[in-house]
C-alpha cells in the first residue's frame, strides 16, 4: 500500500524525481532535528516542530491519513537553542525534543518540566523536573532499546549571564558545570554521566551503552562515553589543517561525518569508535557548507550541500548559494568518485536549524525526508519525501572495523 496516496505530489527541481509533500501547516515545519529517529518504525507517524506567530509545539502527522493533531502545550518563555537557531517566542524548548521509538512517546522540554506524550494515546505525563538553577541546552537522545533518555542540562545563570552576551556565542565560551546525565524511563534512575566547565550541543547514541557527544569549546569534534559516566574520550577532533568534525551520524557500519574548515577543502569520513580506525575522503570542490545525510545503515552517502561560488539575491535563506542534495554513487579511492544529484536547488526560508534540510532516511528506506520552502506559500517551511527507491548502496567505502 501507497501510504502517501493522498498527498501532494510534486518533482524535485532539476532532476524531476518524486516528491511528497506532507505537511502543509503555515510557518516553519521541522522534524527532531536529524541525529536521532522523528518517524516510528512502523512509518505511521511522524512527530516535528510547528513554529508559527511566536510559539512552538510538536505536531503528530499520521502518515496515512495525512491528520496533524498538536500533541503539546508547552508554555517555556524562551524556546530559543542559543546559538545555533533563531528566537521563535515560547513552547518547547526547540531542537531538544526526542523521540522514542521503543515506547512510542515522544519527551520534551517546557523549561523545567521534562515531560513525555504518548503517541497512540495522546496521554501527556511528567518524567521528572529539572531544579530551576538548571536549563536543557543541548540536543539530546534516547537510547535505541528505548530504555534511557540521555540529555545535556546547564547552570541557568552562567547561560543566561556570560554565555548569551560572548562575542562569538557559546560555542567558544567556558561555562560552568555543564552535565551529560541520564534517565531511565523503567527505575527512574538519574545519573550524572560527564561534568565539564564548557557547553555540549549534541549527544547521539552509538548503542544501548554508549553515547557520542561534541564540541567542547576546546575540543571540537566526537567524544565517547558509556552510561556508567565518569569519563570520556576523544575520537575524532581538530587536524594539522583545521579541519574538525561538524555534523556526526551514528550507524551500523560506523560514525559517519564531514569535516569542515579545513585548508585542504570539505571532506567525508568513517569512524569506528571500537577500533578507533578511520577512513576520510575528500568532496567535490565546489561543496561548500554541508551536512551529512543520515543513513542508519550506513549504506547511502548523501549530502546537504550549500554549494560554493553560487550567489542569490533573496534575503530570506539563511545563507546565500545554491542549497541541493548529491548522492555518491562509487567512491574510488585512487580516482573520480560518481556523483547523482538527487534534488537541485530548493530553497527555505527564515534562519537557524529550521531552515536546513535535515536529509535522513525512512524507516522503509525507500524515502529522504527532508524540510524545504513550501512552493505555495512562500516564506513557510514544510516537510517533504523525496524518492529514492532505485538507489543502490554507495560502493568503495572501506570498513573501518575488523569483521
């Protein structure tokens, strides 16, 4: 069965491929970011943000009716992910909402209040309070047997204080008592995994035991614990050339992730975290700031690509330049990698993490989701699938893990 039979069909600029456009809300639509799931494993719901006249709320699409029902009512005065988005008023804290896809429920931040909503159900509950000296700051996670919820939380005076008015934002500020900490849906057990006097912005898992997190003002780039906490470790952080680890993906075959700012130009790479072995390679010259596409198999290597040497004129994209996805086909270590583009020039509207296309793949791996401007109303953002089922796995990537 066609479950998107139904919904608005269209074609991907350029390359004509299908598209399904599944939401149509005003404002900006946008999924749980694209480190972690935001679509159950039975693809009957998808749960995002809706940001519209100052407020933001979750959302649950029923991606076989094509119903959006608000599942929140959060009422946090400041939603704002600093600094890496743009103030929407009030709601749930953006960008830190999780989804668990063990439990079918998804688990939010309104400030203090950490709470949880089923979503079969609709039933909303309170999971635990954060103390009010302390605030949620990072993007966080559970863990894939759905047992832990692993979050980053912060001293609400030193955020507030010192790492709001820094010159360059708090991604290169020292801060005091930043916490890695978990919390455990069945026993509610809290723990304190990591302390550290500088921000953290993201934490993914790698499995039911192990999480990745990064940037530390000083160490930016992957970083490795477990759920007993106490220590971390580096994986894979600033080279010789300045190049560092920006967006990271955890997925069977290893940590996929691109490398920016670098002298010698944009590259992709592999890491495992148990053998500390890594493969990188670098992309086209004309890719500029990009995003590594999720692919929780690990199989399709597909970028978010602001391309290089491209202007435009509009004032409503965050940044200017052609905005497109590419999909290497067969990488050859000692010659030209094949390259498809999957969608040419889409473009989104507003600022922040909204305005990306967070490409990852469906559950049925037959679909990219991603978030784009919405053809009809311009300056809204909406979420779209677009169709990849003849893709076969990229070829010549080297494993990094004995078998």
């Amino acid at each position: 069965m066609d479950l998107f039979r139904g919904f608005t069909t269209l074609a991907a600029p350029e390359t004509g491929r299908r598209v399904v456009q599944l939401t149509n809300l005003p404002g900006f639509n946008y999924p749980l970011y694209y480190f972690i799931p935001t679509m159950t494993k039975d693809q009957r719901y998808l749960v995002f943000h809706h940001a519209h006249e100052q407020e933001v709320q979750l959302y649950r699409l029923d991606l076989h009716t094509g119903e959006q029902v608000q599942i929140t009512n959060a009422k946090a005065p400041n939603t704002l992910w600093y600094p890496w988005c743009v103030d929407k008023g009030s709601g749930v804290l953006d960008h830190r909402s999780v989804l668990n896809q063990e439990r079918r429920e998804v688990v939010y931040f309104d400030d203090c209040d950490v709470r949880c909503v089923g979503l079969d159900s609709l039933t909303d509950r309170l999971l635990f309070r954060l103390p009010e000296s302390r605030m949620a700051i990072g993007q966080n996670c559970v863990t894939p047997n759905g047992q832990w919820l692993v979050y980053i939380h912060h001293d609400r005076d030193t955020f507030v204080n010192e790492m709001m008015t820094a010159p360059h934002g708090h991604s290169r500020c020292l801060s005091r008592g930043t916490v890695l900490a978990a919390y455990n849906f069945e026993t509610q057990e809290h723990r304190e995994l990591v302390r550290i006097n500088s921000p953290i912005h993201h934490v993914l898992p790698w499995d039911d035991e192990h999480v990745v997190f990064c940037h530390p003002t000083a160490e930016n780039g992957m970083l490795w614990t477990n759920l007993e906490g106490g220590w971390y470790t580096h994986l894979r952080t600033q080279d010789a050339y300045g190049g560092c680890v920006c967006h990271y993906l955890a997925t069977e075959r290893g940590l996929i992730y691109e490398v920016l700012g670098s002298s010698k130009g944009v590259s992709a790479g592999l890491y495992h975290p148990f053998s500390h072995k890594r493969y990188e390679f670098p992309l086209p010259d004309y890719f500029g700031y990009t995003h590594t596409g999720w692919d929780p198999q690990g199989r399709l290597w597909f970028f978010e690509n602001q391309q290089r040497g491209h202007k435009r004129s509009s004032q409503t994209r965050e940044t200017d330049g052609v905005h497109d996805i590419h999909f290497l086909q067969a990488h050859k270590p000692q010659g030209a990698d094949t390259w498809l583009k999957l969608m040419g020039d889409w473009p989104t509207y507003g600022g922040g993490q909204s305005s990306h296309f967070h490409p990852q793949v469906t559950p049925d791996r037959k679909w990219i989701l991603f978030t784009a401007g919405d053809p009809e109303n311009k300056g809204s953002n909406q979420l779209f699938l677009l169709d990849i089922a003849d893709l076969s796995a990229t070829e010549g990537i080297p494993e990094v893990i004995k078998p």
